[in-house]
C-alpha cells in the first residue's frame, strides 16, 4: 500500500536514512534552493528544513531527488502500473477485440483497477480541512535572484470542466505559481499555464459560459498526486483516477456546504479560489529551459482562503537548467509509460525528450519506415507523417528539433544513446530533402527562440537509408574563416562548432556574416563528412560535453530563422541545402536571461557546509 499522507512517507524516508533534518535556520529566499540544487547534484537524501524563516510551517526538498529513491516511495503499486502499461502497450486493442482471450490478465488486475474510484470522507475527517492559515504565513520559496516574487514550486492544481463537471473529467496539473511581487493585490495570486494544459480547456469553457472557473491549488499530500499531475495522459482522462492507482487506494473526496469541488482530504495544504478573464503580468521566473521565462500577462487566482492539515509540511523543488529534481520525475515516467507508447502513436518504437537540451527543445524518435518496402533505396516516407502526429499531440507538439530514423537501419539503435543517434542522423541526412520546417506554429510558452510568445517554428530532421557518409572524427585542415569567426572545433564526429561575435541583430534578420560562412564552406571539400556547423558565442564550453552542445544548440535557436546551409535555396516552397547544414546557436538579444546564482548566497552555504558547520556532509 503507497503512502496516504506525505508525512508517512517522509518518516518512512528518515527511518531508512534517506532523510536529513536540516535545523539551521535558513531563508527560503535564494538559501534553500541552494542547499536543495547541491544535494541534488550530490545524489543525496531528502531534506526536511525545520526552521524556515518566517514561516511556522517546514519545507521538504529534493524528495523525488534520486531514482532509487522514487522507485522506493511507490515499490509497493509500481508494478501493478508496469503490468498494466505493459499488457496494453503488448496487446493494444487486442484486449478489447478478444476479450475471453484476456480473461485471466483482465481479472488478475481488477482489484487494483478498483483503487481508481475516488472514495468519500465526510468534511470533519479531513485533515486539509483542520485548520486555516493566511497567505503571508506560507512559505516564501524564490529560487533564483530574478525571480519576480516567491513561488510555488510544486503545486497540484485541480479544475473540473464546466462542460461536463465532476471528479470524472478533473484535471490534475503542475502549474507554476505567483505568491506575491508585481502587481498582484490581496489574495491575488499569478496562475502560469502553457497553452496546451487541460487547466486551459476547463477555463477556456468558463470564459465561453462568462462564469469564474473554480479552481483548487494544493500543496502536499499522498506523493502519488505529484506524480499523476505530470503525468501525460490523454486529455479527458483524470490524473485523480492515475493517482489512486499509483497509491494503491482510491483518493479521498471530502465535499463542504456550498462547494462546488470537492477536497483532496489528504493534501497538507488547500488554497481555493478561481479564475476569470482578468490577467495580470507574472514572471520572472527561473525555469527547466535554464533561463528566465519572462514577464507576460497571465490569469489572475482570486483567493478565497486556505486550510491546510495539522502539521503540515511544504514541499518544493528548484526547476533549473538540468538535470534537476523534475529529470528524475521524467525518467521515471518515460520508463513506466514506454510500452504505451506504440499504442498512442502508429509506427512509432521510442522517443526521448532530450533532458540535457531543456526537454521540450529536442524529441528523439525511432518509427517505421514500411510504405514502400519494394524500394531498393529508401528514403523518409512514413517517418514524415509518423513526426506530425507526434508534433499534433499532447506534450510530444512542444517539440522544437524533432529528429526521427528508421528502426529497420539500425535495429539495435537506441533514443536514449545520444551520440550514437546523432551519428546515425547525420550519416544518412539528405539535406536536399529531409529538412522540414513548420513556420507560425504554436510552440513552448517557455521558449524565446521564437517570433513571439508561444509563437515560433519546428523543423522535422528525418533519416532513413543506407549511410550517405563517413563522419569525420578529427579536423585535419581548418578552412580561412570570415571576419569575426573564430575556434573552428569538432564537438563530436561530423559536428563542427564556430564562435562568433554576439548576434546583435533584431528578431527574424538573417546575418550576412553567416552567409558569408557558408560560401567559404562551399569550396572546402571534405565539407560532406562535417554535415552539421553550429555557430555559439563559447566554443570551448559548446564543445566540453554532448549536454553542452545540446543545451546551446536547441536553447539558443529558431529553426526557421536560425537555419543556414551550403548552396541553400528553396524549391517549390521548400528549403534545401547542401551539407554542411548551419544552425545559428548564438544568444540574441530577444532571447531571455540564462539562470545564475547569487554568489553570495553561495558562499554563505558554502561555508555553513563546511567543516564543523551545520550543513556538513550534506553535499
């Protein structure tokens, strides 16, 4: 049976020694998101922050921290979700065609099955019902030095859908947060949701109904309702329903007079409130891409008040460039959820969504490639139609960089080898056809790259075929460069990397310098075993690891405006190069502000962790 409470599971963590008691009193401002971001990178325990200044209540970081960790919290219903996924993700629609066939492994899992239905508790049992407190006693959480305020950081935010209301059609979403700072008045707080968020269905529908969209926002609770609100199910599908079987018993409903959702009876804390048409402005605020996501106007939380249980603890985390806590959280995810993924998307074996590249930048993928089996020379067919529809659904769309290959090439091959998939790619690559870019589309509310907010441009990289070329794995000749460009280096076979001046240009304007580079690398002629050049403002830290190179290439670039090539031209509306194909990865001054620490904060941690301080051995 999964933990009911949170604080089971953290005085289940502290009896294995996998929690730490931190009793020094730290800030929650800037403080202990530091201590949190080092014991992460050190692998370390979960950490409960007793006295937190000023805040009664005790902060819980990095719990989900490590995967050993998160296989523990949830060993006891992990593999009744591993024997489901699997049995769908095998069988697929099988199970609803030959139902008697399946008999035995249907029922083998009804009772577990039955831990979905949410169960009831009368609103004097609940514990999140127990007591009131106001917004300033909460705690102040603010991560990073831009921050525009405090911020939640890991809230469970539950909506039902005016059109069809009800636990059934609820969504369970993570979204960010606003506790206080620009011009939030009493009891308004900022509510960030991206564009394709369930959240936005439901308000979408009130706004259509010119009603306030109730909304509750929890902090704490059974760990299973933080995984099943990240978790990427279908819309119309309720996380509730996901969390109830994650934890091995129905989640706990409570109702009071004249609400119209009911209560997460175990959460530790419950802010209700609504929203409405208002927006005002929310941000700064550090994010997963490791920039500031900036200021922009956003729905406005009119809180009604707050209650939380006796004891309460508040739970955080520091979002950041990865890896950070929320890399082991999708790890975690794409592991247990894998075997559906044939099931959700035709043709298609694998995908990764690049960690290192801020996540959604970058989709690795691995289909099918059966449409013309009688070629005797393949090319991207199905592959193409395989990529729409992961770019048409659910978190897969936020894909910037999508490259796709055939799993007939290279049978062994796998998403999550990064360097043998980008070789792979780049040794196949036609870039006279296999380039393909989508322009004015919705894209990440989190990426600046692009034409405007949740406004940018995706390109499709596909690969099917014998090896076109042999990578070159060392740069014997270095060709006369432009002015301004500088350290031509290898990143890794076949990947060259360029350092220029600072790209100063405004939003969309191609730089002349660039082509001028490309006419050079036209003469150069081993240039079709170096098929990708990619131009940054630090070649030396661009070219120290493969999770640098990503991180710059896809954080710090548009496909459509940002996509130079040898001999590039446009046929019949599309764009076409010779190799090698150019990316313009140099920060621009539309771009957001990469994350920093304060130092300090740093040294004053630092020296807290040192010998005979209090934070020693913890990082």
């Amino acid at each position: 049976m999964g933990y009911a409470t949170l604080a089971r599971c953290v005085k289940d963590l502290e009896n294995i020694g996998q929690l730490r008691r931190i009793t020094v009193e730290l800030d929650p401002k800037l403080e202990i998101g530091c201590v949190q971001r080092r014991v992460f990178a050190a692998k370390g325990p979960a950490l409960l922050f007793t006295r937190v200044k000023g805040t009664p209540f005790p902060m819980l970081g990095n719990l989900f921290g490590t995967r050993e960790r998160l296989g523990y919290i949830f060993r006891d219903e992990l593999p009744t979700i591993e024997k489901l996924f699997s049995l769908f993700g095998r069988d697929g629609g099988s199970l609803l065609r030959s139902p008697l066939r399946n008999v035995v492994r249907l029922v083998s899992l009804a009772y577990p099955l039955l831990h979905m239905l949410p169960r009831r508790m009368d609103a004097s049992a609940a514990p999140v019902l127990k007591e009131r407190c106001s917004l300033s006693d909460l705690p102040r959480c603010v991560s990073w030095p831009l921050d525009a305020g405090p911020f939640i950081t890991l809230p469970i935010v539950y909506s039902e859908d005016p059109l069809h209301p009800g636990p059934a059609r609820s969504n369970l979403g993570m979204y960010r947060i606003q506790l206080g700072g620009n011009e939030y008045g009493e009891n308004e707080l900022g509510l960030h949701y991206q564009i394709h968020r369930g959240l936005g269905v439901h308000h979408a529908h009130a706004l259509a109904k010119g009603i306030p969209l109730p909304v509750h926002i929890y902090v704490g609770g059974p760990p299973a309702l933080t995984l099943a609100s990240v978790m990427p199910l279908p819309e119309g599908i309720s996380e509730l329903h996901f969390a109830g079987l994650l934890q091995g018993e129905g989640c706990a409903l409570a109702r009071t007079a004249g609400e119209q959702l009911p209560v997460l009876a175990n959460a530790d804390f419950c802010l209700r409130g609504t929203i409405g048409p208002v927006t005002k402005p929310e941000g700064p605020f550090g994010d997963h891409m490791g920039y500031y996501s900036m200021t922009h106007p956003f729905p406005v939380f009119q809180l009604s008040h707050i209650t939380h249980r006796p004891n309460a603890i508040w739970p955080f985390t520091t979002v950041g460039r990865p890896p950070q806590e929320d890399t082991v959280f999708g790890d975690f995810i794409h592991e247990i959820t894998g075997p559906l993924l044939p099931t959700v998307f035709q043709g298609i074996d694998e995908v990764n969504a690049v960690d290192c590249a801020g996540v959604h930048p970058l989709l690795l993928a691995i289909g099918h490639e059966r449409y013309t089996p009688y070629e005797a020379r393949r090319k991207p067919r199905e592959l193409v139609t395989q990529a729409l529809h992961l770019l048409g659904t659910s978190q897969t769309s936020l894909a910037k960089f999508l490259m796709i290959c055939a799993r007939e090439d290279a049978p062994g091959l796998s998403v999550r080898d990064l360097q043998a998939f980008l070789r792979h790619m780049l040794e196949r690559t036609d870039f006279l056809r296999d380039l393909h870019f989508i322009t004015e589309t919705p894209c990440d509310t989190l990426d600046y790259t692009g034409s405007a907010l949740n406004e940018g441009s995706k390109l499709v990289w596909t690969a099917a075929g014998d090896p076109r070329r042999t990578l070159a794995r060392s740069l014997s000749r270095v060709p006369t460069l432009p002015d301004g460009f500088f350290d031509l280096r290898l990143a890794m076979p076949g990947v060259l990397v360029a350092g220029a001046p600072a790209n100063t240009l405004e939003r969309g304007v191609h730089d002349e310098s660039v082509e001028r580079l490309c006419e050079v690398l036209t003469g150069l002629p081993d240039r079709e075993s170096f098929p990708l050049l990619v131009i940054v403002d630090d070649p030396d830290f661009a070219a120290a690891s493969i999770e640098n190179f990503l991180w710059v290439m896809c954080t710090r670039s548009d496909p459509a405006f940002d996509s130079y090539g040898v001999n590039a031209r446009v046929h019949g509306k599309h764009w076409l190069c010779e190799a090698p194909f150019v990316l313009d990865a140099r920060i621009k001054p539309h771009h957001a502000p990469v994350l920093e620490e304060d130092p300090d904060v740093v040294k004053r941690i630092e020296d807290l962790a040192s010998h005979g301080g209090p934070l020693e051995g913890c990082f």
